[in-house]
C-alpha cells in the first residue's frame, strides 16, 4: 500500500511539474564563510518558483549583516555572482547602491556600514535548473580581516 502511494505521489509530481504548476527550491547548501569576520551573509532558505522558472515575490534577496554593534566599516561592496544555472533580472539595492549588474552578476556597494545595519540586493531571479543552481559571495572593504571569497549558496 505504501509502495502505490508513493508511486502515485510521484507520478503527481511529474505530473504537476509538466504541467508547469508553481513548484518550491530549497537551498541544501549553507554559504560557508570565513571565521573570524564581523559581517554575516543573508540569503534565501527557501522560495518558490513559477511555471517558467522565476522566482515569485520579486526574486532573491542577498546581503551581509554587520554583527559588531559598535565599529563601522567603509567602502562595503558585495558581489554575487552566478556559478551555475541562474540568471539575474533587476536588481534593488537596500541601505546602498548597485554598482554592476549584468545577467550573471550584481554588485551592491555602501560607503559605510554602521553597526548592526544590514547591505543587500533584492534581485529578479531566473533558474535554468531548479534542480542545480550555485551563486558565489565576494566581499570586499575596509576596517576587517574577512576574506574576499565568501562560499557559495545553492545546490
């Protein structure tokens, strides 16, 4: 009996998915960083997907959170860039400016990053694959030890 569900559960899946039904992504894979950084990434923990492959409620958004509560930090800028399957529409900056955006990176850049404030990109987002999709963090600044490699996000 529970070999025929879970036929039958998949074959409603396949079946949705031909259909071109809204479907949901999960990112498996945790960006890792650097230790010792006084700046934490942001990035989606799951999002849903339409018929066609973007991603619905405006696209992902992607930033870094300043855990000091008393320094600041100058020149901020964080580069996200597609590894492998994704595709950028427009980008939204919040608490700075969009310095480059192209279809397979966008930029976002602050002059200061005050304690416990928060820099990020707010990006349309197109998956070629929601089965297989990466993007790599560069972080770079002043007034920190962090590692301009920040990991990767996705599956």
């Amino acid at each position: 009996m529970r070999a025929a569900a879970a036929v039958l559960a998949a074959a409603g899946l396949v079946a949705a998915t031909q259909l071109g039904l809204a479907g949901t992504a999960s990112a498996a894979t945790p960006a890792t960083t650097s230790t010792g950084c006084p700046v934490s990434l942001v990035y989606p923990a799951r999002f849903y997907v339409d018929s066609h492959g973007w991603v619905t409620n405006g696209g992902l958004y992607f930033g870094i959170k300043n855990k000091s509560t008393t320094k600041s930090f100058t020149k901020v800028t964080l580069t996200v860039t597609d590894v492998a399957n994704i595709r950028f529409g427009t980008a939204t900056p919040k608490n700075g400016r969009v310095t480059n955006k192209t279809s397979m990176t966008v930029s976002v850049y602050t002059g200061t990053l005050k304690p416990s404030s928060s820099l990020g990109v707010k990006v349309r987002t197109h998956l070629l694959n929601t089965h297989s999709y990466k993007v790599k963090f560069a972080l770079h600044g002043t007034g920190w030890t962090c590692a301009v490699n920040q990991g990767t996000w996705g599956v």
